[in-house]
C-alpha cells in the first residue's frame, strides 16, 4: 500500500487537480461526467486510508456523520427519486462523498501541493470567468445591469429581466443564459483569492503573488463590470477579515468580540430562520405573527412575503406546508417534497428543505458549523503557508455566505434545469476544501504545543513564503509518511 | 511532473481559448411595448431590410398551391400531418416531439440560433396559440406602417407606408433540390406557413369572431439581388388570397387560420438562399353589423413554419 501511495502519489493528485479544476468550471456541462471521474479518482485514494491515524479515524467519523447524513437524505431524498433516474441518484450520492474524501486524504500526501491546485483551480475558474466576460461585454456592453436596469431581452419567445441574466460558456457550442446569480458566485469566489493576497510578499514571491491577483483581478473584473453589489460587499468582509487576521494582534479581547459576535450571528441567524418558516406557512396557525410583523416596517420589508420572504413563502406553500397534505405535508416537511415549484428559494437552506427536508437540513447545518469550526482551527493551527490556508478559507465561507442568501438552483434561466446544492460544482470543490483543511480540537490542541506562536501572527515579510512553509511543515509535524516508516521499522 | 503541469494549462488554456470562436452573438431587442421613448431607446437592434434596398417580384398563388387553415382541404391532402396534434400546445417540452405540432415543428429545434432573434423569436419558440398569454406570445402588426409623431409624442399609422414586418435569419436557408412526394411523411413541413388571428376594437366584439375579416397575406421572402451583395435583395412576395381571419372572442385552436404555401412552388420561383422573411397584408373586407363599426383591424402572428431545408 505505502509503496503504492509512493509510487503514484505524485500522479494522483495532479489527476485530482485536473479533476478539481474541471469539476469547479462544469466544463461542456457534462457535471455528472466530471462528478464521476472525481469519484473515480477518489478510488485510487482508498489507499490513504491507511495513513490517517486511529485517533484522527475518530474524529473523522464524528466529522463527517452530519455531512453523509446529509448526502444520503439528499441524493435518496422523494424529489430525487420522483424526479431523476438511477444514475443521477448514484452521482449525486457518491460525488460529495467522493470530494470530501479526496480532501482528507490528499492531506495526507505530502507530495500534494495545495498551492498548485489552487494555481490550476483559480486559473480554470479565471479563464471561462473571464471569457464568459467578455462575451457578455460584447452583447450588452460594461455595466449593463446597472444602465438597463429593469429593461427585457427576448430569447426563445421569452421576456427577459435583462438585469438577471449573464452569459455563460461552460457550454462548448454557445454562450448560455444564465442567472446573475450564477455568474457572482464564480466571479466572487475567483474574486475572494484577492485578500489572501495580503499574506504573500510580492518582494520575494513576484510570479505567484502576480498570477493570483491576475486570477482574482479577473474574478473582481466581472463583478464590477456586471456590476454587481452583493457579491461586493461578500468580498469587503472577507478583506475585513483578512486584514484583522493580518495585522490586529491576537489577543484574548480580540478572541472574546469575535465569539460573541460569532454567538450573537447564529443566533439571529436561528431566530430568523425560524420566524421565515413559520412565516412562509399559510393559514390561520401564525396570523398573530404576521400581523404583529406588518406593524413594523422593517420587519414587514422583510417578512409576510415581501422581497426575501415571498420566494421561500411560494415555494414552501407549494411543496411541503406543514399544515398542507395534499402536498406532502409533515412527511414531505420531514424528508423533501416531490416536486420543486419552477424556481428556487434563493437560499441553499431553503432549497435544502425542500428537495431533502428537514432532517437534511439539520445535518447540513450541523455539518457547515463544524466545517466552519474546522476551517478556524485550520487557519491558526493548520500546516502550509499562510496565504493558500486563507484562500481555502475564504473561497468556502464566501461560498457559503452567498448561496445562503442568493443560490439559484435553477440557474439555466431559458432551459430551467434543476441543479441541486450537493452536486452543484462549486460546492463540490467546497466540500473538498472543507476534508482537507479537515482540524479538529485535540489535534489543534497538539499543534498549538507544539507551535509556540501561531502563525496568523507572524508578519509576512520577516520570512519568505517558501522558507516559512518548509520550516513550519518541519516544525508543525514530521511527515506522517516517516511515522508509518518509522513504525515499521521498529516493528522489524 | 512539472512538464505535465506545464501541458495541462497550456492546453486547458488553449481548449478555453478555442470555445471564443464558438461563441455566437446575440441580437436581441428591447421593446417596450407601452412608452414610444422606451421603443426609440432599444439597444438590440433587431436585423431587418429596413435599410437595404430591393425589388420586389409578386407572385400570385393559385388554389391548391397553398392552404387557408387546418379546415382548408387543401392542407390535409397534402399533409399527412393528422398524426400531429395541432389542438393542444405544450411547446417545448421535449416529450412531446412528434405529438404536438407546435413542439415537434418549431423552428428552434432544428436551428437553435432563431432563439436569438430577439421578440421575433416568439415566431418559433413553439408556442402556436395565445392561450391566455396574451401580449407575450404574440407579434402583433399592422396593414400599413407607423411613424413616430413628436408633437403627440406617439406612434402613428400612415398610409403611404407599409405595414408587417420583415427580418433577417440568422442562418440563410437553402431550399432542397426536390420534395419529396404527398405520402411521404418528410411532407410534414414543405412549408411555409404562418399561424395567425385577428385583433379589433368594437364595442360589440363577437362581431368580429362571427364573420370573420379577409385579408390577402403577402409572404415575403427575400434573397441576394446577386451573389456578393450585401446591401440589395429581391423580394419574392408570395400572395394568399382570401384569408379569413377571426377576431378578437375566443380562444378556439381551430378558429386560428394557419395559412401556407408549399415548398416546390417557393422552390420553382427561387434559386438561391433565402437569407429573410415578411408579413404584411392587405385589408379585403371588413364585417360589419348593424350598430357595428369596426374600424381598427391588426393581425397577431403566432408561429412561424419552414419547410425542411438546409441552413448554412
């Protein structure tokens, strides 16, 4: 097994990369093909098992019981069976697995560079952002979303929000019509490798510091010309983030704002979630509720199907009403509804609901906040040089944060093909992130011991990049690789 | 290791480059419907003849070379195409091909680029019927032509110009050499052919569906004045008299006049590509009631039919 990893682990993940990087571009809008060489390529992974350590199986498992649970509701969810056939199901089953799994494993592969998958994803994500760019400039011209704001176009007989539409290739024969939406989140996370930028000194790592602002400048490029506004204030946090962790000091105060904050955000968070979904029920059993909500502006802007609550409100009245039987009811509430309304929630959590249900939903939420918790210890504690861990970072959260409020699961706006979270091709690339920056408390614990200053407070420019990484890569941990030898040896 | 990474983003890079060259451009029009500023304001232009210049060569086409409706005898003799639904339209949904007319022959399905031809493609998104869809499933025009009067800051109808509308493919069709015979069943679509009906205002509007309005319906079609010419065309006006035409009450599938001509008469008329078509007509007869006066007549068109041909 060992001389097998040996042998091919170089090849591996370079296949993984391409995988990755074909995945994350949908390229000819063949994702479940895609889907399936990432499944084959996590085949030849299954060797890696062997390198995780018993007490990293442990936790793992703990780790990853929300995500399968999450998956299994999802892929053999009643919309999906209704509604797909076998093949698709199996895809969209072993595909997140697949992913998620390849990112825990090629961890473990010392010969895997994460900064070049990043150069390889980034720079597939820059080319068909920015050809899909300048495709859209040459039609409707730099900042057509703002100047014909609320104007039509018409394809295929159909009358067109010019304002919601941006051109796509990732079909090889012809340029797609596509939500707006679906461009921003390939724009905004191409764009989020910008504030990493922060952590790499252009004085000593010139040609890598220069490809990835080109990449991310590509990503900025299509969000300004668009323009779009909300994919922009994303990044603006993520830069704020960015800059904290760059040049505010750690200390306990500074830890102390960002839990409460952290608290006080998933609790409005619940609270909202809650009123949306009693909200989006009809019928008399929360009339008190809305009429105390249109009593106050704010809340009736946002509630009692205004603006953010009318899709949800519209798609849960059709599917899975609690109080609705005829349309699946309690069960179709608990485990998906059959069928999906014509266009999504414009909430990945929404669309969650009601494809998968609420148990789903509860793993994916259970699962995103330990991925989460996981990507904090990684960015302190975890190995690599600064910058790749912050883009890995940034590239999930800001994923996250914008699907959350604006996903489109019907993104092909002319043809309106359903394209679910799970196999969604950015969220594939996401799960991957979340398995291989894969941290969790003990070992954080270790690390921290083992690392006396943690790295987020190093200043950059004290030591270069390459320097910095081979010392702490020898500082953090000796190469799993050597341990397994080791043992082996002794065991002789 | 390193040169493979090296070989793969070259030819990533060059595969993405080579998809530029696939990449076919939109025309799209922005009409507004309601405000003469927002039609001034369009900013996809939509390709039509209104800036070239062409001869125009009529031809007037005898019964039984072209059919005045699905109830016309006409149609059925020459169309094995009872397989069809032409009752129902789902459009395009693809399980239905080869079950509903308007799903198994629009336009779109053979040639995707129609999808791009701005409101024009209307005409061949498979929607045959207005179904309650009213304004936006139709293209709605008139006997004569209007002009844009500043002083009332509208549209108004002139006489002296002509009505309908014209435009150019995105593709140029090439007429097959021969057709094949009635009972073949590739007959299905050696036609051209337009699905139409009428619109008025009365105060009493079952006048109009009653007694239905005549038209003669001019099907242009226009080809290259010659070879290298970009500017000049002809146009081939092809004349069905005698259209009726029913307006307003009523939503009655058969009660739409789906009116045509056969493709070996365009055939013995035209040699080379058709690279555009027209609509317009003329105003024959008017009903009329006791009490009644129509005075306002416009035609809405549907969907629009081509015989099975090569596009280049």
């Amino acid at each position: 097994m060992l001389n097998f990893i040996k042998r091919n682990g170089s090849f591996i993940g370079f296949l993984f990369m391409e995988i990755l990087a074909l995945v994350a571009i949908n390229l000819g809008d063949f994702s479940e093909i895609w889907i399936i060489m990432g499944f084959l390529g996590a085949l030849f992974l299954i060797p890696y098992v062997i390198l995780f350590e018993k007490k990293d199986k442990l936790a793992l498992l703990l780790f990853t019981i929300p995500f399968i649970l999450y998956i299994a509701f999802t892929a053999f969810s009643r919309f999906f069976i209704t509604n797909s056939n076998i093949l698709s199901i199996l895809v969209s089953f072993v595909g997140p697995l697949s992913f998620i799994f390849a990112g825990i494993s090629l961890k473990q592969d010392k010969d895997f560079k994460m900064e070049t998958a990043l150069l390889v994803l980034f720079g597939a994500l820059a080319f068909i952002t920015s050809i899909s760019l300048i495709v859209t400039l040459a039609n409707y011209g730099p900042f057509y979303a703002q100047i014909y704001a609320g104007r039509y176009i018409y394809y295929d007989g159909e009358m067109l929000l010019l304002s919601d539409i941006g051109l796509w290739i990732s079909q090889i024969t012809n340029a797609q019509m596509m939500s707006i939406d679906f461009v921003n989140v390939y724009a905004l996370v191409l764009a989020s490798c910008l504030p990493a930028l922060l952590f790499i000194s252009p004085r000593k790592n010139l040609k890598r510091f220069v490809l990835f602002a080109i990449f991310g400048g590509l990503g900025l490029l299509t969000l300004i010309f668009t323009p779009s506004f909300k994919p922009l204030i994303v990044l603006f946090v993520g830069l704020l983030f960015a800059l904290y962790v760059r040049f505010v000091k750690k200390n306990n105060i500074g830890r102390w704002i960002i839990n409460v904050l952290a608290i006080l955000a998933l609790a409005l968070f619940l609270i909202v979630f809650a009123i949306l979904i009693m909200n989006a029920q009809s019928g008399n059993s929360f009339e008190s509720l809305k009429s105390f909500i249109s009593s106050n502006g704010l809340l009736n802007y946002l509630f009692n199907e205004n603006r953010y609550a009318q899709n949800i409100k519209l798609v849960l009245d059709f599917s899975n009403n609690i109080s609705n039987f005829n349309n699946g009811g309690v069960i179709g509430f608990l485990f998906g509804s059959t069928r999906t309304y014509g266009h999504g929630t414009g909430s990945f959590i929404f669309d969650v609901i009601n494809e998968a249900g609420f148990f789903a939903f509860i793993s994916l939420i259970t699962f995103i906040v330990f991925a989460f918790i996981s990507l904090q210890r990684y960015l302190r504690f975890g190995k690599g040089p600064m910058h790749v861990k912050m883009m890995i970072v940034l590239f999930v959260a800001s994923y996250f944060v914008y699907t959350l409020f604006f996903y489109q699961s019907i993104p092909y706006t002319v043809e309106g093909r359903y394209m679910s979270y799970s196999t969604f091709p950015l969220t594939l690339v996401a799960f991957f992130f979340i398995g291989y920056s894969f941290t969790y408390a003990r070992k954080a614990k270790d690390l921290e011991l083992k690392e006396a200053t943690p790295l987020s407070e190093e200043k950059v420019d004290d030591v270069p990049a390459e320097e910095k990484s081979a010392e702490i890569e020898s500082s953090l941990d000796t190469s799993i690789f050597d341990e397994i030898e080791e043992e082996k040896h002794d065991e002789k | 290791m390193k040169n493979k990474r090296v070989i793969f983003l070259i030819s990533t890079f060059s595969l993405l480059l080579s998809l530029t060259s696939c990449v076919k451009t939109y025309s799209n029009t922005d009409y507004n419907h309601t405000s003469v500023e927002e039609f001034k304001l369009n900013i996809f232009q939509e390709k039509d003849f209104t800036s070239d210049t062409y001869d125009t060569i009529d031809h007037t086409l005898e019964e039984g070379t072209y059919f005045k409706g699905v109830n016309d005898p006409n149609f059925y003799e020459f169309n094995k195409y009872e397989d069809l639904s032409y009752e129902d339209d789902y459009y395009n949904n693809p399980s239905y091909y080869g079950k509903e007319y308007g799903a198994t022959m629009k336009i779109t399905r053979a040639q995707p680029s129609f999808a791009s031809t701005g409101i024009l493609s209307r005409l061949f998104d498979g929607y045959i019927f207005c179904d309650g869809e009213g304004v936006f499933r139709r293209i709605q025009f008139a006997e004569n032509g209007y002009v844009y009067d500043e002083a009332s800051n509208d549209m108004i109808e002139d006489e002296n110009l002509e009505g309908g509308f014209n435009m150019k493919f995105p593709k140029e069709l090439s007429l097959s050499a021969s057709y094949p015979s009635i009972s073949d069943s590739k007959s299905l679509n050696n036609f051209f052919a337009v699905n139409l009906r009428g619109a008025t205002n009365t105060s009493n509007s079952t006048v109009g569906w009653d007694s239905p309005f005549v038209i003669d319906l001019y099907f242009d079609l226009y080809v290259r004045a010659n070879v290298s010419s970009s500017k000049t065309y002809i146009r081939h006006a092809f004349k069905l008299s005698n259209l009726e035409i029913k307006a307003d009450m009523g939503d009655v599938h058969r009660d739409y006049c789906f009116a045509g001509f056969y493709a070996d008469v365009a055939l013995s008329q035209i040699s080379s590509r058709i690279v555009g078509f027209g609509l317009r007509y003329d105003l024959v007869n008017i009903p009329s009631a006791e009490g009644v006066t129509l005075d306002t007549f416009n035609i809405l068109a549907y969907e629009v039919n081509f015989p099975f041909a090569n596009w280049y």
